[in-house]
C-alpha cells in the first residue's frame, strides 16, 4: 500500500514538472526580441556562449547545462537541442535548459512507470524494457522539436514572398535598408510575426553595432531556410556593389511566389496519395457493409422461408 502511495505520488510530481516546464518553454516573452539582441551582440558571442557557459556552473536553470555536460556525449547533445530550439523559434533565456529538464523528467517518468508495471517480474526481464524507454525517452521529445522546426521553417517560407515584395516596395520610396526592415517588419508584425520578429532581430542588431554581413549570416543560421540564405546573400551583394536591390527584391519576389505555387500544387497532388490508406481501411468497409448487409439479410430470409424452418 505504502509502495503504491509513494509511486503515485511521484508520478504526480513529475507530471507536474513536465506541464509547468512545457508552459515555461513555450510561453511567449513581453519582448523577445531585447533578449535575444542580448545574446546575439557579436558573432564571437554566440558562437563561444554555449561553450562558455557549459564550462563552468552557472546560476539557476544553466547549472542543468553543465550536469548534462559531464556526461558522454552529454556536450554534443545540448549543443544540438540548443541548435534546434533555435531553429524552431523558441529562443527564450533557459528554453535549452528547459528543454533538457523536460526530456530527463520524461525519460524518468517513462523508466519509474516501466518499473512499476514490471515489479512483479524478474530483474532479467527488466533490461529490454529500460533499454526501449530510454530511447523513447530521449527520442520523443526530439522527434517533437523537429516537427517544430518544420513547422517554424514552413512559416517562414509562406511569409516570405509578400514580405519580400513589401520590402522591395518600401526601398522604392527612398528608406534605407535598415529602415526599410523595420517599416516591413512593423506592418508584417500580426500577419506573419515570425518573419517580421526574424527582420526586427536584425535591425537591432546592426543598430547595436554588428555588422550587416554578420546579422544576416546569422539569420541564415538561425532560420536553416536555404529561400532566406538567397535573399541574405543578395542584400549583401547588393550593398557591396552598389546595385539597385529594389529592382532584385521584386524579381525575387516573383520567383518565390512561384515557389509556393509550386509547393502548393505538389501538396495537392499528393493528396489523392495520402487519402488513398483512410479510404481502404476506413471507408470502404462501411460501404461493403451498407451496400452487401441488407441484400445478404434478404436472402437469408428467403432461404429461411423457403426451407420451411
């Protein structure tokens, strides 16, 4: 009685852990754009900040960082985690370590309910079991913050087009570029603001004193979208030769518009593909059984007429 109790009530607590982490993950910032300038001062910066602050212990949530460091190939995995959440728009203070935090707990969770539905079994029996939970454990969450990346990614792409457009637009009345982006971003803000916080991210930064190069390159790195890697590189070239880049926005414009037809109609065309499983498995059988049931009903009938019974 005693053992139940306290397994259920350490089931609760971790049940508990994971929603309030879940909620602390994605809950969205009062300003997200001033702490992620915070952290994207300089390209050096980022790129030695995650190194850094693994090195030693650190306060609060990143001494998670580096006790998921000391173990093997504990570093790479957080490097990764922390690249992905990046890539999926969640870049809140401690969402890396969070995120670190969410997948121990289910892993945890997983192994102590596998444990528990197992205790009247032999401890042989045991192994296969908590090899399988630790590698959903550890997997689960990743497949889940890939799908997010996706998601984040295809955002993006939708967005890019018309953004594009207004920004070769806006070049056209005489603002310059950095002007030009927080004009787009400011207008874009409720109708795409994943692109528009993306766009205002790297205003700031190049008012903080970065260079435009660098802010781009790491847009590019951020997002992982090969349609902004082109649009960046072009804004680049343009600013170092000197040409017309509202001339370029709008025929690049064009070209990605076409992209997303394209997408749009290869999505449709396969959805006749993906349709074709549900059917057979679904909805045929019901119209076997509304089409054949009754007739086979009748027969039957007559034959028992007939038969005299």
């Amino acid at each position: 009685m005693l053992t139940n109790l306290f397994f259920f009530l350490i089931a609760g607590a971790t049940l508990s852990l994971l929603l309030w982490s879940g909620i602390e993950l994605f809950r969205s910032q009062e300003d997200p754009l001033d702490a992620r300038l915070e952290e994207l001062q300089s390209h050096a910066m980022v790129a030695s900040k995650g190194a850094v602050r693994r090195k030693n212990t650190g306060r609060g949530l990143d001494r998670v960082l580096f006790l998921a460091a000391l173990f093997p190939g504990g570093d790479d995995w957080v490097h990764g985690s922390e690249k992905l959440l990046n890539r999926a728009g969640i870049r809140r203070k401690n969402a890396t370590s969070i995120y670190v935090i969410v997948t121990i707990l289910f892993t945890l969770s997983l192994v102590g309910g596998l444990l528990y539905l197992q205790r009247n079994n032999p401890a042989s029996s045991l192994l296969g079991g908590l090899v399988a939970a630790l590698l959903l454990g550890f997997l689960l969450p990743k497949i889940v913050l890939e799908r997010l990346v996706k998601r984040y990614r295809r955002k993006l792409q939708e967005a890019l087009p018309d953004t594009v457009d207004l920004l070769g637009i806006t070049l056209g009345t005489g603002l310059a570029l950095d002007q030009a982006m927080m004009r787009v971003s400011e207008e874009m803000e409720y109708i795409y603001p994943h692109l528009a916080a993306e766009f205002a991210t790297v205003v700031m930064q190049v008012r903080a004193g970065q260079e435009r190069t660098v802010a781009f390159q790491q847009l590019v790195r951020r997002t992982g979208v090969e349609d902004i890697k082109s649009l960046a590189a072009m804004i680049v070239q343009s600013e170092k030769f000197g040409t017309s880049l509202a001339q370029a926005l709008k025929v690049y414009a064009d070209a990605l518009r076409m992209r997303r037809r394209l997408r749009a109609e290869a999505a449709v065309g396969k959805a006749g593909i993906k349709m074709l499983f549900p059917i057979v498995v679904f909805i045929l059988p019901v119209l076997f059984v509304i089409t054949l049931v009754p007739g086979m009903l009748n027969v039957l009938q007559d034959l028992k007429t007939l038969t005299g019974r």
